[in-house]
C-alpha cells in the first residue's frame, strides 16, 4: 500500500470528505487481498488510478472518489454468497449502491465502481477512466496477496547470497 497519497494535496481535496465517512472508515475492518485491509486496498487503487488518469488526461477527480468507493461492501468475499451472482458480479452493485447513501455518483463514477470487475464480468467498461480502474484493481490485488511470499523470497534470498564484502 502506498502512504505517498496523504502528501497529494489535491488527491486528498478529491476524496477526503468521503474518507471522513463512518462507511469508508469501516472498511478498515476487512481483510482484503491476505495482507491488506479493504481500506488499504481501495486507497491503493483511488490514488495509482488518479495519478493515471491525471497523466492520460482523464476525470482524475471522479477516477480517484470512485477508486476509493469501488470495493463498499461490508462482508467476507471468500465465504458469503449469493443466490443473483458472484462476488465479482454483486459486489460492484452493492458498492454503488453504498456510495450513493454518502455521495451523489456522476455516469463516470458508477461505470467506474460497477465495471471494476470486468474480465471476471462481461460488461466492458464505457470509459478509459474505467478501464485504468479495473486494471490497477488487478494489479494492486496481485501485489497485496503476493507480498508476503515476495518478501519472503528476499529474505531467503539475503540468507544464500550474503552480500559479498568490498576490499
């Protein structure tokens, strides 16, 4: 997780009245990927999508709110389940509607959260905003569970090639 986004003033200006939520801060309260709380895990993607979508000359602004709102639900991925669809196909519908309870969504905005999950889904995204979304989604997913067992590997890696001493 990265912790460079609290030094992005305009970042923070984009999403801190939704971070100040008790339904954003809850999200804290569940793990993620392995290593990662859900709240880690979105503020990840909100601020790796918006530093995108500022360079591709995206809606940075709706990128980063809805990156931060694109994973608002309040259960355990790996056990619940439901009789409508997935995980990859609900959770995107509960997200929106969660964000709508604390925040008006704009169309980018809810393509953004509902087609986060494409590739699992059929929906393609509508928007190149949606599209940075949905990958860093994946990558960030992928570095969260796999950092345990990276980190790991350099640690044994240290342990069987020392550094050799210079003369």
């Amino acid at each position: 997780m990265t912790e460079k986004w609290q030094d992005d003033p305009e970042y923070v200006g984009y999403i801190e009245d939704l971070l100040a939520t008790e339904a954003v801060q809850k999200l804290a309260n569940y793990t993620q990927h392995v290593n990662s709380t859900r709240l880690e895990h979105s503020l990840s993607v909100s601020y790796y999508s918006y530093k995108l979508a500022k360079k591709w000359g995206g809606d940075a602004r709706a990128t980063a709110r809805a990156g931060l709102l694109h994973d608002l639900f309040y259960y355990d991925w790996r056990t619940t389940k439901f009789d409508e669809g997935s995980h990859a196909y609900m959770h995107p519908r509960i997200a929106v509607k969660n964000a709508e309870k604390i925040t008006e969504l704009s169309d980018l905005e809810r393509d953004i959260i509902l087609k986060h999950m494409w590739g699992a889904t059929i929906a393609p995204p509508k928007y190149k905003e949606s599209y940075i979304v949905t990958m860093v989604d994946k990558y960030c997913a992928i570095k969260e569970a796999s950092e345990p067992v990276t980190e790991n590997m350099r640690r044994r890696w240290r342990q069987w090639f020392p550094k050799k001493q210079s003369i």
